[in-house]
C-alpha cells in the first residue's frame, strides 16, 4: 500500500484544511448570525413555550377521561403496565358528547349569532360615526377620535357593570321610558339577549369606528366631488363611492368587532340570562363549576378548529391579497 | 444646457499612462432573484474625480452605489479603494460615506448632533469633535442652525446637513445619492455649482447617482451610463454628448436624430451610407474603414442641421422636407420636419434677436443640410 | 348633502351618548349617599372614604398595577424584538412560525387563553416543579404572551414605515449593528413603543378571564375582585373606584393631546 506512491501526508493534510476551513466558515457564519438568533430567538422561545405549547397540552387533556380523585382531576394518556409496558388511553368522548349533546353545538351557534347581529349593528352605528368624524374639520378630528378611545381605557368591566344598573328593571332607563310614557310597565332587558347585544356592541364600538375613520381619511374629498360633478346624487354617490372605497375598514373593523364577540364570556356571564349560552361561557362553566378539563379542553379545541383557524385563514388570505393590490 | 467649463486647466488623470486608479470596480455582479441589477460592472476613478453614474429608474445604478458604501454584497466581483481590497468590510468599518437620497437625517438628533455622529463612532475627543462640527457646518452655510431639528430646516438646508454629516468623518470617497433629487428646479441648479465648490475645496472624490442627465453634465469630471446593469460608455460630458459610442448613448444625453442605414460606399476616411427613409445617399465622416453593406445609424444633434429655403449647393447632404411640428421654446425653436421619404427630423433654431420672427409656419418647405463631420457613425 | 349631515350629525350624537351614557351614570352613583343605585340619597362622598378604608380593594388595585406594569414591559421587549425580527430579517425560516405565533392570540377568545396557560403551568409543576404554585407571577407570563401579540403588530407598522435609510446611514457612520438598534431605530420608534406599553398595561389591568384561570389563592387581582363584587350584590365603592379610574384616565389622556398639540403647533421652538 505503502509503496503505489500515495502521498498520505498530503492527503491528510488536505482533508484537515479543508475541515479547518469549513470549520472557520461555520463560525463565521454563526459570528454573523449571532445577533439575528437572539433577536429572533427569544421571542420564539417565549412564545413557543408559552403559548404554542400550552395548545399541545390542552389537545393531549381533551383525549383524557374526568377523575375527581386525581389531581390535577383527569386521567393520565400514558400509563407503563409491568413497569415498561406503554399503553395509550385515547377517549374520544368529549369529542362524542360536544356533538351529540345539544347544548355545545347551539351554545356555538348561539355564538356566531350573537357575534354577527352585533358587529352588523356595530357597523350601523359605527359608520356615520367614522364618516362624521373624517369630515370634521381638523380642528375637531383629533378631539372626536380621541373620545372614541378614551372609554377603552377604562376598565371594562367597570363599564359592563355600569349597564347592569341603567338597564334593570326599577333602572333609570326604564324610569325614564314610564316618565316619557312611551312604556307602561318596564321593560325586561337585563338579563336577556338584548342586553348582550348592548353590551358587545357598546363595548367594541370604538374598534368598529377607528379603522373605519382610518379608511375614510385617505380618500380624497375631491372622488366625491367628481361624483357630484358627474351628476351622481348624494346617497348614490355614497354607495357607489364611498361605500365600496371604504371596504377595507369595514371588513377590518368587522374582524375586530366579530373575533373577540365570539369568544366573548363577561358579558353574556354579566348582562345575558341563563339562555343567552355562548360558547366561552360554556367552556367557563365547564372548567370551574363542573371542574371537567378535559371536556373544557375538548371544548377549547373545537373553538380552535371552528372559529380560531378559518379566522386566521380568512387574514392571511386577506392580507396576501392585500400585498398583491399593493404590488399591482 | 450648462457647459461644464469650470475647470481652468482640466485634470485628466485618466489620460495619463502612468496614473493609478484610485477605486477600482472589478468585475462587479449583483442579481435579485432572477434579475441582474449590476452585471458584470468594471471601472476606474481616479482621486479627485467627481463621478457620475447616470442611468435611468432600474438601472443598477443605485445598488453599484450602495455596494460601494458596503449596504448591499456583491455576488461576484471586488472593490478595491485605495490599494486596499474592501468587499468583505461592512458598511461600518469602510473609510466611505454617503449621502442619501432621503437625507436619511436622524429626526430625534439636531443638526450638529446629526453631524456628529459618525465621529462619535470613532471616538474621537469631545472638544475635537465640536471643532469638526463647526468646521463642517460653516463649509455648508449653516453655522447658525446647530441646534435645529431636521424637521425644522427647509429642503436646501437638509440636504446641505446630510452632506456636512458624510464630509465630517473626513471619508476617502463619498457617494451621493440622486443628491440634488428631492430640490426644486431653481434650488438645484445653484446647489449643483455649490457642491462642485464644496467638492474642489476638499479634495475629496465625488460619485455621484443621478439620473438627471443636466446634473450629470454640469457636475462630473466623468460620466458613466449605465443601462440594465451594464455600464455603456464612460467619458467626460463634452465626449458623452459629442462622441455618444452608441444609440443609447446618443439617445440619452440631450435630443438627437438618429438615421438608420448601410453602408455603400467607403471613401478613405469618409463612408457613405445609404438611408431609405430619408432616401438617398450620404457622406459621414469615419475613423474606421466599414465593410459595404454594414448596418450602421448616424447621430446628428438638432442644432448641427443647417436649413435653407433652396437647395444648397455647397453641402454634400441636404434633404428636402416641410415642416409638420414647431415648439417655441424662448431662447430656442424646436421645428419637426417630414422629409420627403418619411423620415422626421428634428431641428433647432436659436433666437439670437429679440425681434426676430420664425422664418418657417406649418407645411413650409424646405432643405436640411449637415457636414460630414456634423454627426457620429455608430455601429452598436 | 344637507339632509345626510343631519343624519351624521344625530347618528354621531347618538353614538357619542351611547360611548359615555354609563361612564357618567357611574360618575354620578358614585357620589350617591344612598346604597341603591334606583334612589338619590343626596349628594355624598362617603364611598370614596369607604374605598381608601377597603384594604382588599386597595390590595387588589396594587396587586393589578404591579401585573400590568411588569407584563407591559416584558411584552414590550418581547413584542419589539419579534417586531425587528419580522420586518429587518427577511430570510428568515421561522418566519411562518413566528407569524403565526403573534397574531394567533390576537384572534383567540380570553377563555382559550387562560385555559391553556393554566393547562400548561399544571403541566410544568408536574414534570419540572416550576412554577411551584400559581400567583402574580403566573399571571404576569400569561400576560405578557398576549400582550406581546400586540406590541408586535404595533411596533411592526413602525418600523415598516420607517426610512430604512436612517439606518442604513448610521451603519454607513460607522456604527456597529447593536448600536444602531439602540442609537437610531430605538429613539425613532420610541412612541410605537410607549403606545405599545399603554396598551400592553390597560390590556392586563383589564384582564379578568385569563388571571382568573392562571391566578393563585392570595393573587386576587383587581377585576378578579371586582367581578364577584358584581355577581354578588352592588358594591358603591366599585363606583368610587371606577370614578377614579376615569379620573385618571382622562387627564393623562387630555395632558398628551396637550404635549403633543404643542409640540406640533409649534415647530420652530
């Protein structure tokens, strides 16, 4: 071997500086990237663990069975029979009886009734709002906008509180109406649907009326005085102008109005009746008064598979469409 | 147009055979995705020089500039400053700075703390530093305005912080950035002499992008044209304008007329090329001798044509035409004229007399004429 | 044109009414002698007293801002890197990952959230023995995770619109990465972070349904403490202390327009 002239020497010597040169390379590189990883790297770290994770566990105690006894109160997937045996307990369930008992399926339905009608109402009021506030003068703008977002600053169950009494029964707003006659006897809203829809409304109004301002504000005043220069009357010039210009606001505000109403628990807990189910409340109720996690973590995951995830589909395709305009 | 004669006895190092470049621009590549900004670049500055690459929107001009202040890698190629091979510096650690397009002047910091920033990082001493600030704010005219924000000074006055901050760490080269972009049209016309002042004073070398081809002109030593990332020709503006080495060229600095033929004839160091649409056959001065039968298109400025209400018997090209467009332009006219065969020529006639009249109306006939020398021959 | 400016107008009015009608019923119940919130007994301070006597409110209250102000500024640190991540490394792999892990809690109902981060501290104690029990500290991470979402989105739009040129210009001075970052782009995007903060505070001074889940038995927070209040029976101190908050809101609200409305009037200080 030794003899055929191989120089190994030479050989070795170019796999160790091609080794010490990748080697260099390597360092260089994570040299240079250092920064970046740390950047990137702790915002990851944290939410992987504390938000992305956490949806894993939740998925893994939806397939347990409830166990009072145990605490935390549910059965265990793994278990090691004879000391090394897996064995996997899947239980499906939670899963069964979200579908077959009525209750989880209207109270879901109930939700995105109740979230719908309200970010409709939202946008009626919402709109003129938006529309009165962009055409102030600018003088006015600033003031009227930032009387949108003070009462969300302040505490909102504190402002959910306050329509407990103005609703009630013996309320100022039922006193009111009798003084006013325009009732005989007062009106039953606390505690029904109706004041649900009072209470999301009013509590994400400000989110309606601050993309929708937004929008208006970009067009130019003078689209609309082509339209009436061509001859489009007022309220066909809204439609046709303004209306459809402002679409990006609407559908943003909507989002915002409509995502959170879904999952709304304080307010259908605080103002709604027994009946007004919403499937946050459900979930609630299951974990702390029924202290069932894993049909709560059952329900979790389906408000996951339901709402959460064809909502962030929705966003996403919405805002690569955006990107396209935007390109064009 | 503003002629570049500011400079009493030009300084050509490029002209000198023993003079060494002072940047050299190697083979310099850089694509995009699929799409070649800069392709395969190469070019020679010498110290001193105010530079210019000139090109229009896209044209790789832009990246070459920040590849030389270190903003954007090469994928190929070197850049070689002053002996000293910088491709692999980061923008920090090169002895280039810039001036952005933008100004790109911190808005939280006042002008002299805007200034001062760059020799923060060099850690130069504190009363050294004020010293320099002051330097650089007089030799832009704002020794007053050291303590303004940027938000607070006017366009001309941004753009003149945003140089004394490039000039302040005493760079080898500067490179501006559409520097007189974002000026109004009065405004720029005086910066433009300005800051070549500011550039002969220093002694610094000046590269410059613009695509404001008058800029060019007015303010460069040299200009490189640059088009879809290739640069076509790099001269000083006098041979740019004059000596356009090919179409583009020709088509870019200021107006032209371009007449595509062949050649039929060659006759020592004049050919004769033969024009379908302005129908006949032409003499033009050639250095080279043309094989019969070349394509070749012949450049002639507007202001080279000479016109005559008859035929003239003294020049060996004339062309018979009558006048379809006339733009009056107060110290010039622009007049179009349709030759017999189709071709449009453009002419320019100056008014040298306040109450001279045009001589020509619409549908006026006439002769075009021009010299042998009066155009460029160009075969690419 | 004339008719419709009638109708914003009142719609405007009636929404403006709508937006304030039960913060001033607040207002006024708070000064309220009587106990009832159907019967004015008179004008009366006496719940404010009250209030300043009510060591668990005022326990609660401290408890709730120290929450919002440790979790405001853990998510605004988090949420700013995540935002320079996003817009200043554009090849970055993760991107997808990280996309979806700051605007997923923005579109996840409070119950979700609280679950989870419940579900996961149970876990951790149970593999690991940390968190040993739950209390503010448990409350502050949950916090921090959503608030993050929107530091992020807030910090983000900054940045994006930021003239990448400054930066670039500063590099070009001969300043090293870090110390551009905290040179150039921190000061510009400054009031990104600030407003980021303000929220990230009021959103967690605000939470109850997360805190209730992932809360210990001495970590009672203040909507903690105000929501059994409510379910059980009207407390006017509630009144008094909403009053306050409003209060306070309010003048910091009018102070800023104030600052900033000068400093814009007038440029050539």
């Amino acid at each position: 071997m030794n003899g055929s002239g191989f120089n190994w020497l030479g050989f070795w010597n170019l796999v160790f500086s091609a080794l010490v040169q990748r080697i260099g390379v390597l360092g260089r590189e994570l040299r240079q990237r250092r920064g970046r990883l740390v950047v990137a790297g702790i915002p990851m770290l944290w939410l992987g663990l504390f938000f992305l994770l956490p949806f894993l566990i939740v998925a893994r105690i939806s397939l347990t069975t409830i166990d009072p006894n145990a605490q935390p109160p549910y059965s265990s997937i793994v278990t090691f029979t004879q000391g090394w045996q897996l064995e996997l307990h899947f239980n499906l369930d939670n899963y069964r009886r979200l579908w077959q008992d009525g209750l989880y399926l209207s109270a879901y339905l109930n939700s995105l009734k109740t979230a719908a009608i309200s970010t409709l109402l939202c946008l009626m009021i919402g709109f003129p709002m938006a529309l009165g506030i962009a055409r102030a003068s600018t003088r006015w703008r600033l003031p009227l906008l930032t009387m949108v977002i003070v009462p969300f600053w302040t505490s909102f169950l504190i402002r959910i509180y306050a329509w407990i009494g103005l609703l009630k029964d013996q309320g100022p707003l039922n006193n009111l109406l009798l003084w006013l006659g325009v009732i005989d006897e007062p009106l039953h809203i606390l505690y029904t649907n109706t004041a649900v829809y009072i209470g999301i409304v009013y509590s994400y109004l400000p989110f309606m009326v601050l993309p929708l301002t937004a929008t208006l504000l970009k067009h130019d005043r003078s689209l609309l005085e082509a339209a009436f220069d061509l001859g489009c009357k007022p309220m066909r010039a809204f439609w046709r102008v303004t209306f459809p210009l402002a679409l990006p606001g609407v559908i943003a505000g909507s989002l915002l109005v409509f995502i959170p109403a879904v999952g709304e628990f304080v307010i259908p807990d605080l103002l709604g009746g027994p009946d007004s189910l919403m499937i946050g409340r459900v979930l609630w109720t299951e974990f702390f008064q029924s202290r069932d996690w894993p049909l709560a973590s059952a329900v979790a995951m389906a408000i996951l598979l339901l709402i959460v995830i064809p909502t962030l589909l929705f966003e996403h395709l919405q805002a690569r469409r955006g990107a396209q305009e935007a390109r064009r | 147009m503003a002629q570049p004669g500011r400079r009493q006895a030009p300084i050509e190092p490029w002209q000198q055979p023993g003079a060494q470049p002072f940047l050299r621009i190697c083979n310099v590549t850089k694509t995009f995705g699929q799409t070649y900004a800069v392709d395969d670049v190469s070019a020679e500055v010498y110290q001193g020089e105010f530079f210019s690459l000139l090109g229009g929107s896209g044209c790789g001009k832009s990246t070459l500039l920040r590849i030389l202040a270190g903003l954007e890698t090469p994928d190929r190629g070197r850049i070689v400053l002053g002996g000293e091979d910088i491709t692999d510096l980061p923008p920090y650690e090169r002895p280039v700075n810039m001036m952005f397009q933008s100004y790109a002047l911190f808005p939280h910091l006042n002008v002299a703390q805007n200034v001062a920033f760059g020799l923060h990082q060099e850690r130069m001493a504190r009363g050294e530093i004020a010293d320099r600030v002051a330097a650089m704010l007089d030799l832009v005219q704002l020794k007053d305005y050291g303590r303004r924000k940027p938000d607070q000074l006017s366009g001309g006055q941004r753009q003149r912080v945003a140089l004394a901050r490039a000039l302040a760490k005493q760079p080898k080269l500067l490179l501006l950035d559409e520097p007189l972009g974002a000026l109004d049209r009065k405004l720029r016309e005086q910066t433009q002499f300005e800051l070549v002042g500011i550039q002969e004073r220093i002694g610094i070398t000046f590269i410059t992008v613009t695509h404001d081809q008058e800029e060019a002109m007015t303010m460069s030593s040299r200009v490189a044209v640059m088009d879809a990332g290739r640069i076509v020709q790099v001269a000083t503006p006098a041979q740019l304008y004059e000596f356009p080495a090919n179409r583009f060229v020709a088509g870019f600095i200021g107006a032209v007329n371009l007449f595509d033929g062949r050649v039929s004839q060659q006759q020592g160091e004049d050919l004769v090329f033969h024009c379908e649409a302005l129908g006949g056959d032409f003499l033009m001065y050639h250095g080279d001798p043309l094989p019969i039968g070349t394509p070749v298109t012949v450049a002639v400025r507007p202001e080279k044509v000479s016109v005559h209400d008859t035929r003239p018997t003294d020049r060996r090209n004339a062309v018979h035409g009558k006048v379809v467009e006339i733009a009056y332009l107060g110290d010039v006219s622009i007049y179009h004229v349709a030759t017999d065969h189709g071709q449009v020529v453009r002419i320019q006639i100056t008014h040298e007399a306040r109450y001279s009249r045009p001589h020509y109306s619409w549908d006026d006939e006439l002769w075009l004429s021009w010299d042998p020398d009066d155009g460029v021959v160009l075969t690419a | 044109m004339r008719q419709r400016s009638t109708f914003v107008f009142t719609m405007m009015a009636f929404g403006y009414a709508f937006l304030y009608l039960p913060i001033f019923s607040v207002v006024l119940y708070s000064f309220n002698a009587s106990r009832l919130v159907t019967v004015w007994g008179g004008f009366s301070t006496r719940w404010y007293g009250a209030l300043f006597h009510n060591e668990t409110i005022l326990q609660a209250t401290g408890r709730s801002l120290l929450v919002a102000a440790m979790a405001a500024t853990l998510a605004v640190a988090i949420g700013t890197l995540a935002a320079v991540a996003f817009t200043r490394f554009q090849r970055l792999r993760a991107r997808p990952l990280l996309s979806l892990m700051t605007s997923a809690p923005l579109v996840m109902p409070e119950v979700m959230l609280g679950l989870s981060a419940l579900l996961l501290f149970v876990g951790l104690q149970q593999w690991i023995g940390w968190p040993a029990g739950r209390g503010l500290m448990t409350i502050t991470i949950a916090h921090t995770t959503f608030c993050c979402a929107y530091v992020t989105v807030i910090v983000q739009s900054r940045l994006a619109q930021m003239d990448e040129s400054l930066e670039e210009a500063a590099l070009d001075l001969g300043a090293r990465p870090w110390k551009v970052f905290f040179l150039v782009t921190l000061p510009v995007i400054f009031p990104a972070l600030a407003a980021g903060w303000l929220l990230a505070f009021t959103l967690s001074l605000d939470d109850l349904v997360v805190a209730s889940f992932v809360s210990g038995p001495s970590s009672t927070t203040l909507p903690m403490l105000i929501y059994s209040k409510v379910k059980f029976g009207v407390t006017p101190e509630i009144n008094a202390l909403a009053t306050l908050i409003v209060l306070v809101v309010t003048s910091l609200i009018v102070a800023a327009t104030l600052v900033m409305g000068r400093r814009n009037a007038n440029p050539l200080r």
